[in-house]
C-alpha cells in the first residue's frame, strides 16, 4: 500500500500534488487526467495508479508495470499557471526531474536517451509520455505522464530497449514515497527555473544526454535515418548530421549503431 501520509510529509511543492488523487486501478492516468472531469481540473492535480489496465508508452505503445510495485502516475498542468511554457521543454524537466530523483536518493549514475527515456547502465528504467488537449488555439491542458520501474525484479513482453528497475540496480527494495515526491518537489522547482531560463535547462538536459556525438539511428514512424546525434535544438527537437546537413526530427526512437 501507497502511504499518503508519509509522501505528504516529504512533499515540499507549493502547486504540484497539492490536489492528490490515488486509484487502485483505472485505464490509464494520462486518459483519465486529459478526460477534464470536474476532480481533475486542478492546475498540478497528481493521480498516481497501482496499476493500469491500459497504460500507455510512446508511439501508441503500451507501458506495463506489475501492480503496487513501481510507480505510475500523471501530472496535470492546465491553463492557469506554467501554461505559457513550452511542452517540449516541460518534456525534458520531467525526465531531468526523476533522474535527478534517482541520482540525489540512490547515488546511481542515470542517463538520458532522446526524447525523454531515463537509463542506468544503458537500460530503460523510465519512461514519460507527455499529451496535450487543444482548445481553439491554445493548449487547454497538458498531462504528463511517468512511468518508473522501482521494485519490479523480471520483465515480460516485447521491448524497444532492455528494461530494469531500482531495486535491480541497488540490490534493495525502493521507498516508493520518498521517490514520488522527491521526483515532484524537483519537478516544480524546475518548472519554476524554466520559466526564468530555458537555456540553463536544455544545458542541464545536454550535459546527461551521453549520446550527443555518437552515431545513431532514428527510426521515425517507417523511415530509419543513421547519422550524428549533432544536438537538440531549443525547442528540444533532435538535430541529426548526415550527408554535411543537419536535419530536425520532432518525433523518433532513437538507437545506437
Ligand atoms: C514510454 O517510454 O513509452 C512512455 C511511458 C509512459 C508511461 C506512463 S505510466 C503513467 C502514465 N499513464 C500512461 O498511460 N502512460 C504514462
């Protein structure tokens, strides 16, 4: 069981969780928190899910996860406040966010593969899967969602890239609490630095993105490209060198050669 009270202690966000809602089992916590039903209309409203029936990955790929083990949750940002901030950027924070988490409580060295993939020793140990809803021409709201395998010990299934938890990597159950809001708390003072400088956070996101430099391929939709991983632009979108032009891609898996 999920202990809210211990969480509440550790979280130390002014706006982010402040309106908590915990599920035993529900379709997916993104769907649930774009759906814009009355209880999820808070700006930072968090719904954290022991297990979900239809999790959603990238790329309309499912995210599996045993129930009660890890963590799957969304985070919703609605018009009121950091609704002038770039999705892409808020892309990055996240997945800036739960490696910091994971470096500051466990001393593990993370690292992060494009868009938005967190790894420890080259495999996936999270994912986020960021949608947005579209009202008129602005973004109503944006929902991110983070899926982070912590005491889950064997993985089954088709993957694009090896998976594996915390509790493989430090040989010890995770206190799954602590990790929620030391993920949130880092979240929102992150959230709140982008707003005064995107620059310090694409530097931040380049400086654990082990890859730049590094010949890669990118598979985007049925098109697969080779080529240098040059840099991320200041939208976030991948540069990729090849035949002396660098090219932009906005949406791709990204693997080594
Ligand atoms: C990926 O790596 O493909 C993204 C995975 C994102 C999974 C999380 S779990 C919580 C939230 N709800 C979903 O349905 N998906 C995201």
């Amino acid at each position: 069981m999920f202990n809210l009270e211990k969480f509440d202690i550790k979280l130390e966000t002014e706006i982010i969780a402040r309106n908590f809602i915990y599920s035993d089992e529900i379709d997916s916590t993104n769907t649930e928190l774009l759906s814009g039903k009355q209880h999820y209309k808070k700006n930072g409203t968090v719904l954290l899910a022991e297990k979900q029936l239809s999790g959603k990955g990238r790329k309309n790929r499912t995210w599996q996860s045993a129930k009660g083990l890890n963590l799957t949750f969304s985070i919703l940002l609605t018009n009121e406040i950091f609704s002038n901030l770039n999705p892409n950027h808020i892309n990055l924070v996240a997945s800036l966010a739960a490696a910091e988490a994971i470096e500051n409580l466990y001393q593990l060295r993370t690292e992060l593969k494009w868009p938005n993939d967190i790894l420890i020793n080259k495999k996936k140990v999270a994912g986020i899967l960021i949608e947005t809803s579209i009202k008129g021409r602005n973004v109503e709201r944006i929902v991110i969602g983070i899926g982070i395998n912590l005491n889950q010990i064997s993985f089954q299934g088709d993957f694009n890239f090896p998976p594996t938890s915390l509790k493989l990597e430090v040989k010890s159950e995770i206190d799954r609490e602590t990790m929620l809001a030391e993920i949130l708390n880092i979240f929102e003072e992150q959230l709140f630095n982008l707003e005064k400088s995107p620059e310090n956070l694409l530097n931040e996101w380049r400086s654990k993105c082990k890859m730049i430099g590094d010949k890669i391929t990118i598979t985007e939709n049925e098109k697969i490209k080779t080529g240098i991983f040059h840099d991320i632009d200041e939208n976030g979108y991948l540069l990729l060198k090849r035949n002396n032009a660098i090219e932009k891609i906005h949406f791709g898996d990204v693997s080594f050669v």
